[in-house]
C-alpha cells in the first residue's frame, strides 16, 4: 500500500474489466478514493466487489457516449464527494476494417465511445476539475495503433488519433488552469477486447504470434498499463502535460 494518491478522487470509465480495472485496484492501493463507470451491471458490481477491501470504491452503470447518462454520473460522484481530483477515460471499444469494408454503423461505433464519449465527460467534469485546482489532471487511454498503423484498423486507429489530438489540445488550453492532461499508448496487452482473437487462434497461439508483434517479445500486462497511468496522475508527473506516452513493448520505436 502506498500513498502517491491519498485522498484522490478518482473516476475510471470502463472500469469493470481490463486495464481500467487495473488502474482502479492499482489506485486504490494508493490511497485514491474510486468510481468505475460502465454499461455492464455485472463487471462492474464484481469488481467493486473484489476490491472494496483496498479501500473506498464504487460503481455507476453509464454509457459514456450519452449526456443523460453523463449528466447522472456528475451528480452522483458530486453526491459522494463534492468533486473530482483525476478522470481517466478508459471506456473504448475496437471496431476495425478499411474504407471498403466499414459501415457507418462501426464507424459511429468506434466514435461515440472513443471520442465523443471522453469529449462528453471530460466537459462534463472541467468544471469540478478546475475546482479542484492545480494538480488535478486527465488520464486517456489511446493505442499504439494511433501511430503506428496496422492493415484493416480504420475506425479504431482515427478514433484514438483524435483522442490524443484532443488530448495536446486541452493540456494547451488548460495549463494555466493547473489541469494536466496526458495519454498512455499502450500495445497489445492481455485483456478481455483480445479475447475474439485468443478464441479464434487458440490463447497459446495468440500470445505466442502477439510476442513477435512487440521488440521486447512479450504481450503486455494490465498492470504495466496502470504503473505507467499511476505515474502521469501523480505528482511524480507535476511537471508533465500533453504527453502520450507509449507502453507497447518498443512498438513506437520500430
């Protein structure tokens, strides 16, 4: 147990499984106070279940992509705690193909949840942010597949293109504010949005064939992913916004 976040208030969208799970257990173990959002009742109540012995964590079902939704979700965290110290947009889903195969359907898919979704809630929560005051600071979850293009990945890479566009935009708007705004880009990691392809190759053959995708020949881990969010939204980062940082076992270096 640490003490990098005591006190934090933090909300982690799409924290019901995966890397945002992660990041919720890795800051609680920190001394952070937890909300995980999400559309699934199921994930959600099991991970607060498993985890509400590290410290003070609780759920709200929301779909990110909707202002209602949204709208309840402020409410309820201003209810819980007066206001917000961290966000992390996590919530995201991945929709691939090239132009000839995608639909508007994957496409608007892809974009409500990637993008519209973080726009919707990070406006939402700036006002609580910019109370909270210097120190409080956005965390998005991108892909290295922003930048470093892989064939039929359309809709999911411009999605998270723009994410970390939107990221740098808002850590120049809002740096006089003290609102520190930052990316991770992580690679193929073990989570369950790799579970269709595990199933389709086999889990031995996936992660053996994934391995050779990253130089240092090895699959992520959530928790590689939650170390390096831990980092950007603690004070050991105080001096850093507007960055995407890559956690893809050398990916952006080839």
């Amino acid at each position: 147990m640490g003490t990098k976040l005591q006190g934090k208030r933090v909300l982690v969208t799409g924290g019901g499984t995966g890397i945002g799970r992660e990041i919720a257990q890795v800051f609680l173990g920190e001394g952070a106070r937890v909300v995980i959002c999400g559309r699934r009742h199921g994930p959600l109540k099991e991970t607060v279940d498993a985890l509400k012995g590290l410290g003070e964590i609780h759920f709200v079902e929301c779909d990110v992509s909707d202002p209602a939704d949204v709208a309840e979700l402020v409410t309820r965290l201003h209810e819980l705690w007066g206001g917000l110290d961290i966000l992390v947009n996590n919530a995201g889903i991945y929709e691939g193909g090239s132009l000839e195969k995608v639909g508007l359907k994957e496409w608007d898919r892809a974009m409500n949840t990637n993008l519209r979704g973080v726009f919707i809630v990070t406006k939402a929560f700036l006002p609580a942010l910019r109370e909270a005051g210097r120190g409080a600071n956005v965390l998005n979850v991108s892909t290295s597949m922003a930048g470093s293009i892989e064939p039929h990945t359309l809709p999911y890479a411009v999605s998270k293109a723009a994410l970390e566009t939107f990221t740098r935009c808002c850590a120049v708007d809002y740096a006089e504010h003290g609102i520190r705004f930052n990316a991770i880009a992580p690679g193929v990691v073990d989570t369950p949005m790799q579970d269709f392809n595990k199933g389709e190759l086999g889990y031995q053959e996936w992660r053996t064939a994934m391995e050779h995708v990253h130089p240092l020949k090895a699959v992520g881990r959530p928790t590689d992913v939650a170390a390096a969010a831990l980092f950007l939204c603690s004070t050991d980062a105080e001096w850093i916004t507007g960055v995407i940082l890559p956690v893809d076992g050398g990916i952006s270096a080839v």
